[in-house]
C-alpha cells in the first residue's frame, strides 16, 4: 500500500501580518513547516510528500525543501482557494497511490498517532478526518449580534488534520464538486457531498492552526514539550 501526502502551505497568511507567509515564519528558530514536516517524515507511514505553496514563493520553496527532509518529493504552485490548492496537489501524486494523507502545513503538531489511525480508518471505510469534541457552549448569533440561540453540542465535533482517503474516492470527490461548482471547507466535506460516509479519528487540542499572532505564543510553549532537541 502506497500512501502519499499533500501538504496545503499556499495561504497568504493576512491575519498573521508582515511580509512573510505564515507556514515559513519562525517556532524558535525553525519555521513552522519544518516541524510539520519533520513529523511526516520521522513517522515512516509516507511514501511520498507533494508540498504545495504560493506561486510567488515556488522557487524559493524547490531550492530550500525539495528532498529536505526527503520524503518530499514535489513542490508545486497552490490556486486560488485551499481546494484548488489540494487538487494541484493532488493531480502531482504518483500514478500509484492508494492512501492520500491531506495535511495543512500550518498545523506542525499531528503526532505519528494521528497519521496512523487515520490511514488504518481510511482503508478500512475510504475517508477518515481527525477531529475532536466541541466543549464550549455554542451560540447561534444573527448580523446584528443578538443571540438566536444556545446550539445543542451533542455530536458536535470540530474538524483538523490529517484527513486520509482512498485515492479513487478523492479523486472521484474531487470530479464530482469540480462538475457542479462546489466549494468544500475540507476534503472531508467533499466526501460528503458525494454521498459517502467519512469517520471520525481523535486528533488533539495541541494540534492547533497557526493563523494569528497569538497562535505562536501557544506555538512555542507546545514546541518546547514536543521538540524538547530544538
């Protein structure tokens, strides 16, 4: 079985502020992508690493990690939204590949468990998101700011990454959404479009996205604990 990885680095980073993207900005010394990277590549469950990133920064981004570390073996251009991104991806992953491990490259702290347990899901049942419980209460709020009302949480869940899938089911996914014009907010939501049932992996609270200045402060503290040599 050949399980083969795209990794989403192609955001612009707005929230972040300052000139350079989110996914190349520094956790003590080390940009954040190395840590996501270092983590696929040090769990030995990834044939095959396609990175993907903004086209203004492609060739900066071949000559500083193509084959570093070497499970990456692409780099290629994103699009205009995240889904045109992974589908770049996507379509630059070897003719081969049975398992399809999508990962945004602003989350650096998935653990080899979470790329396990998803892999074993998504060959068992085709599509399997890691996710977990939502706790807080939740409110429904109208454009005004009035609260509508308090929203039962029972079976709520909110979603991460890895996300893994068969590579035929993805890639019948992704015909079926480029067809009838339709956007998904993870490939997850794909899956579900096309009437399949996607299953649910624990992920983890440290497995943040970094998109904002306060996102780094949490980012530090959780890289002293996972990354203890840094």
């Amino acid at each position: 079985m050949k399980v083969c990885a795209v990794i989403p680095a192609g955001g612009q980073g707005t929230r972040m502020g300052g000139a350079v993207p989110k996914q190349f900005q520094a956790l003590r010394g080390k940009p954040i992508l190395h840590y996501t990277l270092q983590t696929l590549q040090e769990s030995g469950l990834i044939d095959s690493l396609v990175l993907v990133v903004p086209e203004r920064e492609l060739e900066n981004t071949c000559s500083d990690w193509l084959g570093h570390p070497p499970v990456v073996k692409q780099v290629v251009a994103g699009g205009e939204k995240r889904q045109d991104s992974v589908f770049n991806g996507f379509q630059a992953l070897p003719a081969d590949t049975d398992i399809v491990l999508v990962h945004d490259g602003v989350r650096p702290f998935l653990s080899r468990k979470m790329i396990q347990e998803t892999i074993h899901v998504a060959e068992q049942y085709g599509a399997a998101i890691t996710a977990i419980p939502v706790n807080d209460t939740i409110k429904r709020v109208d454009g005004s700011g009035k609260v509508q009302s308090t929203v039962d949480r029972e079976g709520l869940w909110r979603v991460q990454t890895p996300q893994v899938f068969r590579h035929d089911l993805l890639r019948s996914a992704f015909r079926k959404a480029q067809r009838d014009s339709f956007y998904g907010t993870d490939e997850g939501s794909l899956i579900e479009y096309l009437g399949r049932e996607v299953r649910i992996v624990d992920g983890s609270e440290w497995n943040i996205k970094i998109t904002g200045p306060e996102d780094l402060v949490l980012g530090e503290s959780i890289v002293m604990k996972l990354f203890p040599e840094v």
